[in-house]
C-alpha cells in the first residue's frame, strides 16, 4: 500500500484546502470530527481523499472535548461524521440525539458486540485493555489474575495509571457496568490508597514502564507496538491480560456516526464503507498493531486473537454514561 502525502495530506490534517475553482459549486466534501490522533488515523483519511476525490476537512481533538462540542452545537454543528476513540463517547452523542441511523449493510460487516445497539454508530477497531509490565522485574506468573487484585498492598507504588485519559475513563465507566458501581468506588480508593502512580496518558505509562521508573501500568494494548516498532524487541515491556472474562481484559472500539444533520450521507456512507474495507482495516492490523473488525481480515500475528482473550460480556452501547464516571472519579479523590 502507498500512504502518500500530498494536497489530499493538507486536508485529512485539518489545514484549509485551496479555495475551488469559480463555479464549483458541486465539490464532495466531508467535514469529520475525529477524537483519534493525526498519526493514528491521518493516513486513513488522507487515503480516503485521494481513491475519492472527497475533500475531507477535520477538526482533531479529544474524544469527550468533541463528544461535548457536538452536543453544545447541536443541530448548528458543521459536522457530518464523529470518530471517537471509545464507544462510551459514540454513545453519548447517540443519547443526545445527533446520530442518524446507519445502513445495514454498513452495520452488518462488523459484530453486533461491536456495533451500537440502535444502529447509530459502528466500530472501525478493536483496542484491548492490558497490564504492561517491566520485564527486567516481573514475570508473568507473578501477576495478577483480575485488574481487581491490584489494590493488594504487595502492588504498592508499583502500579500506572492515566485518570485524565478517556479511554481510562471509558474502562472504569465499563468497571461500573461489570461490577457495580459501589465495587467501582471501591476499586478506585483501594488503588489511591495504595499509592498508584498517575501518569497523563498510555504513552507516558508505556515509556516510564519502560524505563524501569514503575513496574506495571494500565494502558490499551497497541502503545507498546509503537515503542516496539521503534526501540526493537529489547524494549524491557511486554503485555500481559488477565483472567478470562476480567473486566481487565476489555475490548473497547474507535467507531464513527453519522450526523443526523448532515446532508452528506452518500459520501459519508462511502467514508463507512472504505474504513470497513479491507484497505484501511489491514491498515489497522498491520500499521497500528490494533483489531481489525471485519472478517476475513486477521489480527497482527503478534496479538493475541481476541477470542482468546475471552473479554468481558459487557454491552459498549452501555457505556454512555461518561458524565457519571467523571462524577464517580472525583467524589472518589482519583480526579480534582
């Protein structure tokens, strides 16, 4: 695959296009509200642009900044499609009443557990949650078998956590789901009380583990890839999942929906389409070390199928309650 750079590169990085020619007035366009990085998702969009001929602007940012922006611009919002990195957030917008109902034969290439309920939104891939570890320290067989057993005072200061991340944030809105929301509290003051280490992001836990400065870390499963991908299989880091169906060992999606005021829907059905195709989700597997979602499209050879994994049985489309969870990490001393 070519992932060239070029004019259709300027637009997918959110830089104005060059102004149409007089009297083209019938330019394809999608304007695209993206809670996933540049580097992530960038080339995908870039790609887009040039097998189209769509001209494809986006508005980067948080994936609960946008979620909040699009809620606050309601029906005045510019925005034909929101990608977020967390179901939690797609079903957010979708309670709010700005997502439109999908084809379905657009919902139908992925899983229904991937895939809103309702049939608003749709997963684009698959991120698993997992403990990084420093292998010069720990083995395997020394940790735990539940995320829940880390607020065992042998885990002490020797934990990573990102409280301000939003997938953090998405996974503990799943904890209450799984386990309650007295066990999520619980959870979260026996993790304070032992001393976990805050960090801002999965990057910087992903590094420090690899630095020796903290011993285990809570992140999705593909930043180690990256550092991989980098440093070389010397890295001192590798993943570990827990427990069969341990709330640790969450698949949550990046996913898109469509605006419910857009007046794109052909361009933006073919967006769906192409990321759903199996280009861009080879893309995902290959390049981004993430879960590529349709079938006949594999895993990265290094990750471990998600069958495998045996996640929880928890329902993404009941995890829109982001606000709860923000309400729940700061009565419990995790958040200011």
């Amino acid at each position: 695959m070519c992932w060239r750079r070029g004019g259709a590169a300027a637009r997918a990085a959110g830089r104005a296009p060059p102004p149409a020619p007089a009297g083209d007035d019938d330019e394809r366009e999608l304007t695209i509200y993206s809670g996933r990085s540049p580097d992530l998702i960038g080339p995908l969009l870039q790609r887009f642009a040039e097998e189209t001929g769509i001209n494809v602007k986006v508005r980067y940012g948080g994936t609960a900044q946008l979620a909040a922006l699009l809620i606050e611009e309601g029906e005045q919002s510019p925005a034909d499609i929101y990608i977020a990195q967390d179901a939690g957030a797609l079903g957010a917008v979708q309670a709010a009443g700005l997502f439109t109902d999908l084809d379905d034969d657009v919902l139908d290439l992925v899983p229904s557990a991937y895939r809103s309920r309702e049939g608003q939104w749709v997963g684009l891939s698959g991120r698993a949650r997992v403990l990084i570890y420093n292998t010069d320290v720990l083995d395997p067989s020394e940790l735990p078998t539940s995320i829940l057993e880390l607020t065992d005072p042998k885990w002490r200061g020797r934990v990573a956590w990102a409280p301000p991340n939003g997938s953090f944030q998405a996974w503990v809105t799943a904890l209450r789901v799984g386990e309650g929301e007295e066990a999520a509290r619980a959870w979260l003051e026996g993790m304070k009380a032992n001393d976990a280490a805050e960090f801002p992001n999965n990057v910087s836990i992903v590094a420090a583990v690899g630095r020796g400065e903290i011993e285990l870390g809570l992140v999705n499963h593909y930043y180690l890839h990256r550092f991989l991908a980098e440093e070389g299989e010397g890295f001192p880091a590798r993943n570990y999942h827990t427990g069969p169906g341990d709330i640790g060992t969450l698949v949550n999606v990046a996913g898109a929906g469509v605006l419910r005021t857009s007046e794109r829907g052909d361009e933006a059905r073919e967006f769906l389409e192409f990321m759903l195709g199996e280009e861009a989700q080879r893309y995902y597997a290959e390049t981004n070390s993430e879960y590529p979602l349709i079938a006949g499209v594999p895993a990265a050879s290094h990750l471990t199928p998600i069958a495998e994994l045996q996640p929880p049985d928890i329902d993404l489309s009941d995890l829109a309650d982001l606000e709860g969870t923000l309400r729940l990490l700061r009565s419990a001393g995790v958040l200011p």
